[in-house]
C-alpha cells in the first residue's frame, strides 16, 4: 500500500495535506476548532488508512479534542486517553455527534487521566502526536496577535497549563524521561505486529534546531520498535508558527510522520 496516494508533495518530498477546516467543521462541534495543537483530519485519515485494516483498534494516548475518532467512521475501533478534564469533556461530546453520522462503523472508549498510569491497555496500533517540552509553558496571556487571527482567549490558550502530569509543561530533561515511559508502555500496548506512528517535528530553542524526530526514534527503537517508514508533511500555519513568523523567528516547517512496527 502506499501513503496518501492521492497528496502531492513539494520539491522538498514533502506531503501538501489540503486545508481541513472545512472538513473538520463538517465533523466536530464549533469549541475543538479553539485547540492549538490538533492533528490534521486528512492526515490522521492518510495515517489510519495506511497502517490498519477494518475491525481493528486505534490507540491514541494524548487525544486531545478527538482527531483520532474519525477512525469510527473508517471501520476502527478507537481508544482514547486524554489528561486534560476540560478536553476529555470536549471528546464525549465529538464521540456523541460521531454516533449519530450515517457512516458511523466502530466504536470508541474514552478515557480520562494519565496515560502513564493507565497504559499498556492492548491495541493493533497507536496513532498521536505528543507534545514537546514546555509547549504548554504558563504564560501571562496570549499575545494580541493570536487572539485576532485565531480567536483565542487566555484561558483556553493555558488549559493545559492547569493539568499536573502534562509532558508538554515539563523542561527538555523531564518531557525526556517521562516520554521515554510512555514510548516503553506503548510498546508494551501494541500487538506483535502492529504498529505505533508518531506525528511529531523538530523545535528551535535559543536559535538552534533540537532534533527531537531523531531523539524519539533513538527512544522508540530502544523500547523495541522498528522504524518502517518516515514520511514528511509541509505544515500549513498555526498560532507557534505564525507568532514566531511575525518576529521575523525562524521556523520548522516540515513535520514527521513516523511509523514504526512491533515486530512478530
């Protein structure tokens, strides 16, 4: 099978996913278009289409506002862990629409807490996309300029912020060794055979690039994974990026798509 068949991709290789508002609004109730961090709908269909077959199920550990339950109308079963209450809350009510859409085909178990402490729970395959460390550092307020473009108040932008146990509040030293927990209990969750993609990308911090792709593949292989394919999707915009555009701030423009296989 080959991914996204039907995408283009720039010089670069890189995948061009379309915009997926549209489509999103077309699937999710108006308050998940306010999260900062979601992955993209045509991605997470690319991804699920890609490693999995009808009948099986989908895990995703950070599941934020709900991206992953799309996999229910796709022939999947969906597990969902989500640490944030206020987030968990917004999933009840996306997998509440969903039951009610004509294509509707698997069923989904969501669940609130930490998933360090609730995993291994088994699945075919595991499909997220983590935070990286001190994405969601407390701040002040958000700045003006992501209040006009986006439409965000301060309190929405820093609910995260409020949750003990987020990896994304955690400095680089932390995430890293919490991370390297979660990516041993998925591990442990994955069938022989399945898989676990991470869609993730590489930061800047004091001017440099911290390739965080290469430290959770160097992870991920020590826990037993192996890296089958690396795909490269062009990141459209968002708040980190547009804010950092607009201070003339370098950006990374190029996300990774990364499967690995838990072999037989």
């Amino acid at each position: 099978m080959t991914f996204a068949p039907n995408i283009p991709k720039n010089a670069q290789g890189w995948y061009i996913f379309p915009d997926d508002v549209s489509y999103r609004k077309s699937l999710f109730p108006k308050v998940v278009m306010k999260h900062l961090a979601k992955m993209h709908l045509h991605l997470e269909k690319a991804i699920i289409e890609y490693v999995s077959e009808p009948g099986e199920d989908i895990l995703d550990p950070m599941t934020g506002t709900g991206t992953v339950l799309v996999a229910t109308l796709m022939c999947r079963n969906v597990i969902g862990i989500e640490i944030e209450e206020f987030y968990h809350n917004i999933e009840q009510e996306v997998w509440a629409n969903f039951q009610k859409h004509p294509d509707i085909s698997g069923n989904a178990i969501l669940l609130h807490g930490n998933c360090k402490l609730m995993l291994p729970i088994p699945c075919d395959h595991v499909v997220f996309s983590p935070p990286y460390s001190t994405a969601f550092k407390p701040a002040k307020k958000v700045s003006g300029f992501v209040k006009d473009k986006y439409r965000v108040e301060d309190g929405e932008y820093q609910t995260y912020a409020k949750t003990t146990g987020n990896v994304g509040l955690y400095n680089t030293f932390l995430y890293s060794r919490d991370m390297e927990k979660v990516y041993n209990l998925l591990y442990k969750s994955v069938r022989s055979g399945g898989t676990m993609t991470t869609v993730t990308k590489d930061i800047i911090e004091n001017g440099q690039r911290i390739l965080l792709t290469k430290w959770t593949q160097r992870v991920c292989e020590q826990a037993g994974f192996r890296l089958k394919d690396w795909f490269k999707h062009k990141i459209g915009g968002g708040p980190y990026q547009d804010m950092r555009r607009a201070k003339g701030l370098e950006t990374v423009d190029d996300e990774d798509i990364m499967i690995y296989i838990k072999e037989e």
